[in-house]
C-alpha cells in the first residue's frame, strides 16, 4: 500500500508557535461547518471558530488541539491555522 501524501502544517496562537509537522489529514471548526484538509486541497482561506483541531501524522498518531477563533490558510501543500488561543488536548479519552 502506498503512503498516503502529505502536506506540512503550523498552528500557532496569538501569544506563541504551538504545532509544526507534516500531516495527511487535518479536520477543524471552519465558520460555516467541520471542514477536513487533505494534500492538494484547493487553496483556501477562511474563519475558524471555537472547536477541535484534529492533526493525523504520516505515522497515523492523531493529535488535537482545542482552539479559540481565527482562520485558516492552505495553499501549495502548506496549511497555517492562526487562532487567539490553543491547547494541547487528548484525544484517546474520546476514542474509547
């Protein structure tokens, strides 16, 4: 089976970097509904709202970040997510 393409990611929040990678899935609260991001997505700007961040590596290790409003930007493979706070959040007590 191939690997699944990847694109690179960076969270960050107002006050400092949080997350940097690459990924082969990325789902978050979009202002108009849950919106997921895969390599060559369309380019794309648009508002976040408050929600979960969910990251999918290349290894399949998921990672969630809870964030607060902001936006999002994907173009060329490179996807920013800019919001006013975020934290770390565990996902494995959610996937029980």
């Amino acid at each position: 089976m191939a690997d699944k393409p990847t694109f690179s990611v960076n969270i960050v929040a107002a006050d400092r970097p949080v997350w940097s990678g690459p990924a082969v899935e990325v789902s978050l609260p979009a202002s108009e509904g849950s919106m997921g991001i895969l390599a060559d997505h369309e380019p794309v700007m648009t508002a976040t709202k408050n929600g979960l961040v969910k990251v999918t590596e290349p290894s399949g290790n998921k990672l969630g970040f809870t964030v607060t409003d902001g936006f999002i930007a994907f173009d060329e493979n490179k996807l920013v997510v800019a919001v006013e706070t975020c934290e770390e959040t565990d996902l494995s007590a959610s996937a029980e």
